[in-house]
C-alpha cells in the first residue's frame, strides 16, 4: 500500500506532513553514496515511511528497494524539519518533510541502480559533489560534514 498515493486521492495537492529517512552510506575512503533519481538530479538513498514502519525499517526498506543492498547498524545523526522543509512539488503537491538521517555502519550485498528510483549509483568525495544536488540533500551532506569534523568519527 502507498499511503501518500491514498491520501492524495483524499486532499488533493493541499498540504501533507510527510515523514522519511535518509542514510548516508560511505566506503572505506569515506565517499559517501549516492544515487541519480528519475529527475536526473542526485541525492542521498531514502525515502517516506509506511504505515506501521519505524524510521530505521523505512531506511532499511528504501536502500533494499533502490540499491538492492542491507545496511544494518544504523547511528541516527539528526531529525531534521522546519520552514526549509517545505516544498511545492512540480505536480503542485504541497509537502512538509521531517527526515531522520541516518549512517549505516554496516552494508552488504552488491550495488545495483533499480532503474526506477536509481538512475545510477556511485561514491562520490566529499568535498566533489555533483552539481545537480537539490538543496535539501545538500543540507543534511553538510550537517553530516560538520558531525564528523566535530566528532572525529561515526
């Protein structure tokens, strides 16, 4: 079942509170993964909860579904909401997001893009980011930059 697809039938493109996960997943030189969604931009793997899924299963669910990888061990880095989360979708969609953000310590299985969700998938440094990033994956990129330069680790 798609929750956000049944209550859209409901309020049309009126305002709806959504609540996701996104993870920062990294390799062994530290690049942090990311995907290249359907709008040809990239941003991190993620995204909304379903009824009766807790953050960590709705994280875990979204890098199965678009990556075809398990991460386990997850450290929660943040919750983030507020006025800069507030979007209006090119359908006219109104949406406030509250996101957890999550770092997966533990991944395994081979990577591979659904060809849906996931263009295409691929490690990138930190600080050589690809350009066509939408604001809201470059804000939690830049809290989880600060986390590890604060924290010396994860």
């Amino acid at each position: 079942m798609n929750y956000v697809k049944t209550i859209r039938k409901k309020i049309g493109h009126d305002d709806l509170i959504l609540i996701g996960s996104n993870i920062i997943i990294t390799d062994s030189s530290h690049r942090i993964l990311l995907q290249k969604r359907a709008n040809e931009t990239w941003g991190l793997l993620g995204g909304l909860m379903e009824i009766g899924e807790s953050l960590e299963e709705t994280a875990i669910r979204e890098v199965k579904e678009e990556a075809h990888i398990d991460i386990a061990e997850l450290k929660l880095l943040n919750v983030f909401s507020g006025p800069a989360f507030y979007f209006t979708l090119p359908n006219k969609d109104q949406i406030y997001v509250v996101t957890a953000l999550y770092h997966a310590k533990h991944i395994s299985g081979e990577l591979l893009a659904d060809g849906f969700e996931s263009l295409a998938l691929d490690y990138f440094d930190l600080e050589s980011l690809p350009e066509n990033m939408e604001d809201e994956y470059k804000i939690y990129i830049q809290f989880y930059k600060n986390y590890i330069n604060e924290n010396k680790s994860i």
